[in-house]
C-alpha cells in the first residue's frame, strides 16, 4: 500500500449555470495535488433542491474531519525496490 495523504476541506454549495447545484470540496490551509490541478465536488442527484444541497453540505461540513488518499501501488510501480 502507498502513502496515505489527509487534507481538511469545507464543503460549500454552488450552483452550475443552469441552477442546479452541487457540493464544491474547498481545501483548508495548503492544498495538496493529489487530484493534480483541478477541484473537487460532489455532484447531487437530479433535482435536488438548493435547501436540501445546503442540508447535505452542512451535515458534511459537521461530520467529515478530512479527505484522506491512499496512493495504490501496482504490481510493476515499485518493482526496482524490491529487486
């Protein structure tokens, strides 16, 4: 197994242009690149109201601490070090 990351996020609710909204993953402090240049969000069933987007984002915001990667090592990623 690789290298865990842990990184604190807050979970703000947006809206596409279209009105429909969604969860965007905001980084606490330093971000790490584990997702490379891009952002994080969730994105909600069809017809999901901004009241309900906003009941799940805070429910998030009070329940999740942080947002942890494990790196997945294949067969053949670390195979020098094992020779």
């Amino acid at each position: 197994m690789g290298e865990t990351k842990r990184q604190s996020y807050t979970f703000t609710v947006r809206e596409y242009g279209d009105g429909t909204p969604y969860i965007a993953c905001e980084p606490v402090g330093r971000e790490w690149r584990v997702f490379g240049k891009g952002s994080l969000s969730f994105v909600l069933p069809i017809g999901t109201t901004l009241k309900s987007a906003k009941k799940a984002g805070a429910f998030l915001n009070k329940n999740i601490d942080s947002i942890s990667f494990t790196e997945a090592l294949g067969p053949d990623k670390y195979a020098h070090r094992r020779s």
